[in-house]
C-alpha cells in the first residue's frame, strides 16, 4: 500500500499517485482508501441526484459517461474505469469530485481556489472558472518570488481550536496550460501531462508543505482583466458577502445538503466569515503593481 | 421548470433586451444598473456553474467532451432554477453533439426568444468588440465552418460554435422548439410592439404602461452614459464601448459594397426562410 498525502488528509492507494508526494505511512491519521473495482448501478432511493452524480448520506456516486464511475462512501473510493480512459486522467478526475465528497464525508470542507502563502498566512484567489487563478497564484510564485503555492483547485479548510480558518496544503502541483508555462518561464519545471488529447500540465512549483490560517480572498474576473465580467451570476454577492462566498464558493456545495452536514457546513462558513477578509483583486494585491511584469499575461 | 434561451448572435441586443426585461420585471429597481441586473446573466456556455454542478474542473476534459455535458447541466439548471423566469443569454447556433443530441435542448422544455440583427450592423459593432478589422469580422459572418477548436488554453466560456450569421439563424428558426423572432431594428422603430411581442412569448402579462416605462428605462442613451461614467464589467477593451451607437444602418454606410454583398446575400437567406415560414403558417 503506499501513503500520500492531500488536501491535509491521507491516501492509501495500491495505485502509484506520482503527482503526489508519497508519504512513510499514515501515523494514525484519517485515511481514503483507494480501490479499482466494480461500481454498481446508482439506483439507491435514499441518492440526490445531479446530472453526473448521485449523492446520499451513506455513498455516494460520480460519474464521467464513458470514461470512468466512482463510488464514495466515508473512508473509501472505489473506481470502475472504461478499458481505454487515461491512467492519469482518472486520477485527475479522482483528486477532484470524489476527494471532495470523501472530504465531506470526513466533514471537511474545501474552497474551490487557487491559494498561495507567504510563510505565515494564506490567501485565496476566487477568478471566473478559466479566468486564470492558477496562473495567478503561479505568477505569485515565480515571478513574484516571495509566496508558496498552497493550493490549485481545492483548498481544504478545517477550524483550529479557536474556530480560526486554517488551510491545508492541497499538494498536487499547478495546472498550467502551455501559453502560461511559456509566459512564466516554467518550461524547465518537472511536469506531467495530465492526458495525451490535452496540452494542459501539472506543473510542480515552491509548495507549502503545512496548514496556515486562511487570511484573505481576492475575487477577480480574469488574471489578465481583473474585473469580473457579468456572464454569471456574481451579483448576488452584495449582502453578508464573506459568508455567502464561502458558501457560494464551497467546492461540491450542491452536496453538503444530501450529505448530512448542513450545520457543519453552515458552522465552517461562519468562521471563514468571521475571520477572512475578502478583496477585490487588483495589479497591486495580486501582482505587487508590477504591471510590467504583468504585461506579459495581457495577450 | 421551462427554460427560454435568448438566443442571437453576438451584437444583436441580447444585452438590450435583459436589461429592458430588468426594468419590466423588477420595476423598484428601474432604471437598473447593468453592471447589476436583478435577473440572471447567465450564459449558456458560462464553464463556472457547470463545473460548480459537475463537481469538477473542466480543463482536464477536451472542449467536445466538455461540450457534451452541457445538456445534462442546462436541464438540472432548469429543474433546480428558483426564479419565477428561467431565460438564459445564448449565442451558439443551434447545433448538435456528435451522439446526436441537441446541444441546447428542445420542446417542450426549451423554447426560444431569438433576435435578429441586419449583418452589416452586427459586423460593425462586431469588429469593435472582437478587435479585429471589419473586414474579418465580415469574414467570419459569412463562414459556416466550424472552427477547429484547439485546446490549446481555457477561457472562462466554454467554446461556442456561431456558425455563418445566416446559419445561425436558420438553426435556430428551423430548431425543434416554439420560437419568438424578434428583429433588432423594430426593437429601435416599433418597439412597445416588438417588446410586447417577446414577453407575452414569455408568458408575462405586464400592460403597455409598464412596458413602456421599462422601455424608456432602457434607452441606449442612458446606457451609453452609464458605461461612460460608471464603467461596465463587459466593455471589450480601455477606450472602447460595449454600448457603442445603437443604431440601425451604420453598417451600410462603413462596409465596402463587396462586404455589404456578401452580408446581403446572407440576410436574403434568412428572408426567405422567414417568408416561407410564414406562408406556411
């Protein structure tokens, strides 16, 4: 069995995660095993159902129609792959929706952010959907020099003893497509091809290895015209902001409902509330006002 | 729940319209700001909320995997919608998905409101918002081919394929649901008539008065000076305008005549299509 390490939670896997750092063993700490096996149907009454998932309090179903089917129950991911789906897309896929729901299971929540860290605190970074957070945070990185990445896509956040947001490191690199590696000079960089039909690679940079308090988000359109564009349904994000961003921003929020943890839920938003600050993303917050530098993403 | 889409190509007045039907529907809000409508912005192709409801991130998918999806994700945005009107911005053509479905539904669960603008006046206003030359932006009016997508990079919308301006229209005229075609230039000549037209579609009953009133708060000038003063989140580029003139014609009078050819032949497509339907009928 081999051991690594995610979203501050433990994977045992009999599959080699190599976008993962692989750790000695658990220490007794929560611990998703990951098995290949077969996926029954999702036929259970008891089920919530999405256009791609199935979701109740006990298992849960994710599903991508001809590449592969995931059972999730607490503790525990099974994964039924089509013969000719990519190895590493599969774990792609797997690092995503069915960590989360193994997350909430665990009543762990996540941010669906890109988040970088200065050593002694985080900050988030909430763009569009392929506005370019992640190119942002890798821009922080390399170019800025001074920060961490700490997280790409899903930014685990548990409470402290206190009730303080403090974030765990999601530990799978950066996904960055080729304009971005090529505008960030990360071409020497270890990477790996996430699938054969796509350009698009997991990028290994400068990561934070512990949890830190989560201190800031910065919500922007896009990394390289960072007023949000009016395309979805932001303006709702007028009132009680902090909380409902936290909720609004919660990755697999349609699933916490079914799941059986809306007080948990409700209780992690309002910490987040309570002690984060969120900002609207400027060239200088988000790229030390170096416009020169930044000048480059503008294409 | 039903879902209208407000189809049109690009620089059409789909805006135009949302922030009329703002004004109308939400009238303790009227004039509206349109960096905030009350009502939905959200756009079919929009990649955010699909991913929110998928539960993962599209960039490892190519854009036709990605594009299969959408269907499944515009029916549980139907089924989960909360609003008294579902009426979702869309400007893909009406094409369909390699296994045959429709990429943006059908009868009875969708139904369309869909506005026609002349093509000389969507390439003008088209070439300002793409930044490209007029007579590119003429170009890709007039060509049915299907980009080639490369994935090559994402952006924050999935990829939407146009089609010709003629094409675009015919697919959505000869679409397998109830369509409302309303035309950009009545909007400006006849526009209680137009306007009525498209919300009684919707099953609203809003009297003269009020669509009056939701008409007068939507003036292109005021949203003109909006933009000017206030910025708006969709103006293309510094130093341009989103709400550029507003205007009908200016396209004869900007385009070569080879352009304007071209673009005629593309609306006489259209016009006998629309006159064979209505003979039909």
């Amino acid at each position: 069995m081999l051991y690594y390490r995610y979203c501050g939670f433990v994977i045992a896997s009999s599959t080699k995660f190599p976008e993962l750092i692989e750790i000695k063993s658990n220490k007794g700490e929560p611990l998703t095993l990951i098995e290949e096996g077969e996926v029954p149907p999702s036929n259970h009454k008891k089920l919530c159902f999405g256009p791609n998932w199935a979701v109740g309090p006990d298992e849960s179903y994710w599903w991508l129609n001809g590449i592969v089917r995931f059972r999730i129950t607490p503790g525990k991911i099974i994964y039924q792959a089509e013969l000719n789906a990519s190895e590493s897309l599969i774990r792609a896929l797997l690092l995503e929706a069915p960590m989360i729901l193994a997350l909430q299971y665990a009543g762990a929540f996540c941010l669906a952010v890109s988040a970088v860290s200065d050593g002694s605190k985080v900050d988030a970074l909430k763009f569009l959907a392929g506005g370019g957070a992640s190119t942002a945070a890798a821009w922080q990185v390399t170019r800025g020099k001074t920060r961490r990445l700490h997280s790409d896509t899903l930014l685990h956040v548990s409470l402290d003893d206190s009730g303080c947001p403090m974030a765990w490191p999601q530990g799978s690199g950066v996904l960055l497509w080729p304009k971005s590696i090529e505008l960030l000079n990360l071409k020497q960089q270890a990477m790996r091809a996430i699938r054969p039909e796509l350009p698009v690679k997991r990028v290994k940079i400068s990561s934070e290895t512990g949890p830190l308090p989560l201190k800031t988000i910065y919500r922007a359109g896009f990394h390289s015209r960072l007023e949000e564009s009016s395309q979805e349904d932001h303006n709702f994000l007028q009132g009680r902001r902090p909380f409902r961003l936290a909720a609004l921003q919660t990755a697999g929020r349609l699933w916490v409902d079914p799941i059986g943890k809306t007080a948990d839920h409700f209780s992690w938003c309002l910490s987040i509330a309570r002690h984060c600050r969120i900002e609207k993303g400027t060239e200088q917050n988000l790229y030390s006002g170096k416009k020169d530098l930044l000048s480059p993403l503008k294409n | 729940m039903q879902t209208y889409w407000l189809a049109s190509y690009p620089k059409s007045g789909n805006t135009w319209f949302r922030i009329f039907l703002s004004n109308l529907l939400y009238p303790e809000l009227s004039p509206v700001d349109p960096n905030q409508l009350p009502m939905s912005n959200l756009i079919a192709s929009a990649r955010g909320p699909a991913q929110e409801i998928m539960g993962f991130n599209t960039s490892l998918l190519t854009s036709e995997e990605s594009a299969c999806l959408r269907p499944a994700v515009d029916d549980f945005i139907a089924r989960s919608w909360k609003r008294s009107l579902c009426l979702r911005k869309a400007h893909d053509a009406y094409t369909h998905l390699p296994d045959g479905r429709p990429l943006m539904g059908q009868g009875p669960d969708y139904k369309a409101i869909y506005v026609l603008r002349d093509p000389w006046d969507v390439a003008v206003s088209a070439a300002n918002h793409w930044d490209v030359s007029i007579d590119k932006a003429v170009k890709s009016l007039c060509s049915s081919k299907k980009p080639a997508h490369v994935d090559s990079d994402i952006t924050e919308q999935f990829p939407q394929h146009l089609l010709s301006w003629s094409r675009h229209a015919l697919s959505w005229l000869n679409s397998p649901m109830e369509i409302c075609l309303i035309q950009y230039e009545n909007m400006h000549s006849e526009p209680l008539l137009t306007f009525r037209k498209a919300i009684r579609f919707l099953g609203l009953d809003h009297d003269d008065e009020h669509i009056k009133d939701a008409i007068h708060a939507s003036e292109f000038k005021r949203l003109q000076r909006l933009e000017v003063d206030d910025g708006y989140v969709e103006t293309p580029r510094k130093g341009t305008r989103f709400f550029r003139k507003g205007v009908k014609g200016e396209g004869l009078e900007c385009l070569s005549s080879a352009q304007l050819e071209q673009l005629r032949q593309q609306r006489a497509i259209v016009d006998k299509a629309i006159g064979e339907k209505a003979g039909k009928v």
